[in-house]
C-alpha cells in the first residue's frame, strides 16, 4: 500500500511556516516548505506523494490561484488553505472549487495535525488507486486477464501459451467458478482463429429436445415449428473456436454424432441430406473426472479422447491463497469505477479473513464480496465469518504461511523490491526477510 507521507507548506511569512512546521512534526513524514506560489509549484509533479498547507493571503499569488495551478498538476492533489477569520465565504468557495479543507485563524494545533493525517490518508487511497490501474493497464496478453503471481497461475499462462496457437482440441478441467470461459476465450484471441467467432455452447443449459438442432441447425420444414432454415452452433463456428461447457451433460447420441463431426469435419442440418463442410476448434470444459465418467459407461470414450488432446487444469482459489489479495483489489477498483464509489484497500484483519476464508465457490465469490466490499454492505469478517463452512477452514499451518506471504509481498511491492527497505519496515533482519523471500517463493526482481 502507497503510503503518503510529505506535507508541503506554502506561507510568505516565515514565523508562520516554522510555527506549522513544528506542529506537523508529530504525524511523521517529510515536511517541505515553499515561501510562495510559485516556489511550491516548482516542487510539484503529478503523483507528489503527499498534501499541501497553503496560506491565502500571500503576495503575487494567492492562495486561491495556488490551487487553481496546483489542480492542473494534479487534479486530486489535497489543498488546505488556511484562512483569516474574515475569510470564511472565501475558503468555502474554495473547496467547491477544488480545496480538501480549510482552517481559520486562530486554530487548534491538534485540528490541524488531524485534518493534515486525513489528507494524507486520503492521498494514499488515490495514490494506490492509480498504481492499481496502471498495473493493470501495463499488463498485456495472460498477465493481464488471468491475474496471479503464485507459481500454479505461472503454470496455467505457460500452458495456455505453449497451446494457444495450435489446432489441438483442448479440455479444461475446474471447479464451478474458476475461470473456465477466460481460459477458453484466452485460448481463442491467443490463436491463429482470433479474428474468427467464439461460439460458446452451455450444454447443461439446453433442453435435450433442442440439442440437435442448436449444435446442428435445420432446414425449413424439417419439424414443427421450423418455419425458416436455421444455423446451428457448429457451423456457425466455422473456422473459429467452439466452447462446450460442461461437456458431460451431453446425451450420449448426441456426443456420438459430435465426434463424428470432429471426425469428418462436416456436418448435415437436420432435414437436409446434403453435408456441410465446417472447421472449428473444440474447447470443452468440464468439473467432473471425464476419464471416470468414460470407465463408468456415462462418456464415450472415443470421444473423451479426440478431446482431451490438451488438458487445462485450473487451480481452485484455496491453492493459490497469495493471489487472493490481488484479486480481491483488481476487482475491488474495478467495481468501485464501475458504482462511482471511493477505492477501498482492506486492512491486516480483512486481508485474515480473505485468507482464512475457503472460497467454496472460488473466484466468482470473491467478486461477489469484494462487490458487496465496495458499496459497504458488511465488513469483511462478518461476511465471510458467515458464510465459511467450519471444516472446510485451512490448517494453521497453511493460514499462516498464505497471510506471511501476503504481508511480505505487499511491502516489497510498497518498497518496489528494496529488501533493505522491507526489512526495515517489518522489523525483521534483513537475511530473515531474505530467508522467507525464498521460502516462499519471492523474487525482489518481480516487484522492480
């Protein structure tokens, strides 16, 4: 997490910037001083890491043009005036106009060290706000759609490279809410068929009695009811990508018909007897074994086979517990952008429970929590505390390593790899940290 930690004061008379100076130095931080406007704005930039204390009544320029230039540097930078008695009008036309705050003389030098921690504290959230969309923004390609720096998210990108761009048919294998279409459509737009369609087919979601004649089409008269000739889903993907999710509810007869598609490359709608020439690729998914599905006689086998050329397995969320805080904020700014709410950044005890919890329904859960996070519906520890089945909790063993590596990860992150900075914030030896990086698989390279 970003923490903001400067204050710039900006005052012509020095009496009054040593005399705020010092009632600042209790929160901590580098305290900056500018004798005018102009002085100030030369130690600005977009991304300062902190707040601004301006007076209003300065020669050449004011308080108010102040901050009307230090808004174009940085529209969200923190800006608080401080003020004459007289001046109260004034100060509250400058926070419509973009101030954080204001505070008149003569003040109480505790409200001014609170208002200041308020500013920075606010400064941080943007500050981290933007280093989140900017490290979203400069991933590209897997990075940037299957999020995760545990070492099994690193297996599944290699794998959905190494097998992107080829024509094997590919089944991939998870639990209900991991991810299973992502991978699929990863699949797709890494390929030579990208710029053709992607044609999802949820097998489980179709009544039997349509199922032929959504993955096959038919002609005009072929039953009742088919009053026009119809397209159906094979076709349709024509030198694309077709996705069969939850493969295994295919009826049986429908799956011998599907492999002699895949077989032959052509299909016959129904009432025609004319073939149709068609090339797709076939991506399957599924949550159940379908090799134990073929032994029991519920899936053909030949079949299973000219699927399972390429198996993607993707990790439930409780083996990858150290992606759970990225994804948590990924979704969490997302979400708030998207509801035009503040960014929000959970603390040591939200970060427990996001690590404790079982996430029985995997990433589409927590989505679902960081969403209600976000429009302050519960606190975490209650939501989660309610919904976690008791013997599904991690030993304490695992617990702990997965909330070490969090909290490991965030300050070297903050620290952008200084294991000597890390250290120091941790309170730990440096070749303590050192020892735990390796442990747990850290690279002060990744966070360069």
């Amino acid at each position: 997490m970003t923490v903001a930690s400067t204050i710039l004061v900006v005052d012509d008379d020095p009496t009054n910037r040593d005399l705020i100076t010092q009632q600042l130095a209790g929160i901590g931080g580098e305290i900056l001083a500018a004798a005018d406007g102009e002085a100030a704005l030369e130690q600005l930039r977009a991304g300062f890491p902190g707040a601004v204390i301006a007076d209003v009544k300065m020669p050449r320029m004011d308080g108010l043009e102040f901050l009307h230039h230090a808004r174009e540097v940085d529209s969200d930078l923190p800006v608080i005036l401080v003020t004459g008695y007289g001046d109260i009008a004034m100060a509250v036309q400058a926070i419509r106009d973009g101030a954080y705050d204001f505070i008149a003389r003569p003040y109480d030098a505790e409200r001014l060290r609170e208002m200041a921690a308020r500013a920075l504290r606010a400064r941080s959230l943007v500050l981290d706000n933007r280093a989140l969309r900017a490290e979203l923004q400069a991933k590209t390609g897997l990075d940037a759609r299957l999020l995760g720096t545990s070492a099994a998210m690193d297996e599944l990108r290699r794998t959905i490279a190494a097998v992107a761009d080829t024509s094997a048919n590919v089944l991939i294998v998870g639990e209900t809410g991991t991810g299973k279409e992502l991978v699929a459509r990863s699949l797709h737009d890494l390929s030579r068929r990208c710029r053709q369609r992607f044609v999802p087919v949820n097998c489980a979601a179709l009544p039997e009695s349509l199922f032929e004649s959504e993955l096959f089409g038919h002609e005009a008269g072929a039953f009742t009811g088919a009053v026009k000739q119809r397209i159906g889903r094979l076709e349709h993907a024509h030198r694309g990508t077709l996705f069969l999710d939850e493969i295994d509810s295919l009826p049986l007869g429908l799956q011998a018909k599907l492999l002699r598609v895949m077989q032959e490359r052509e299909i016959e709608r129904l009432g025609s007897n004319a073939p149709t020439a068609t090339d797709f690729r076939a991506i399957a998914a599924t949550q159940v074994d379908l090799k134990r599905a073929a032994d029991a006689g519920t899936f053909r086998p030949d079949l299973f086979y000219r699927i399972d050329v390429a198996e993607i397995r993707i990790p439930p969320l409780r083996e990858r517990r150290e992606d759970i805080p990225l994804l948590f904020q990924a979704f969490a700014a997302e979400l708030a952008l998207r509801h035009d709410r503040e960014p929000l950044h959970p603390g040591r005890e939200d970060l427990q429970s996001l690590m404790t919890h079982a996430w029985p329904r995997h990433v589409r859960e927590l989505r679902n929590v960081a969403e209600r996070y976000v429009l302050g519906l519960h606190p975490l520890a209650r939501e989660l505390g309610g919904l976690m089945p008791v013997r599904a909790r991690p030993g304490l063993g695992e617990q702990l390593d997965a909330f070490e590596r969090c909290v490991l990860d965030q300050e070297l992150a903050r620290h952008k790899g200084s294991v000597q900075a890390a250290a120091s914030a941790l309170g730990l030896p440096v070749r303590t940290l050192n020892d735990r990086m390796r442990r747990h698989g850290l690279s002060r390279k990744a966070y360069l």
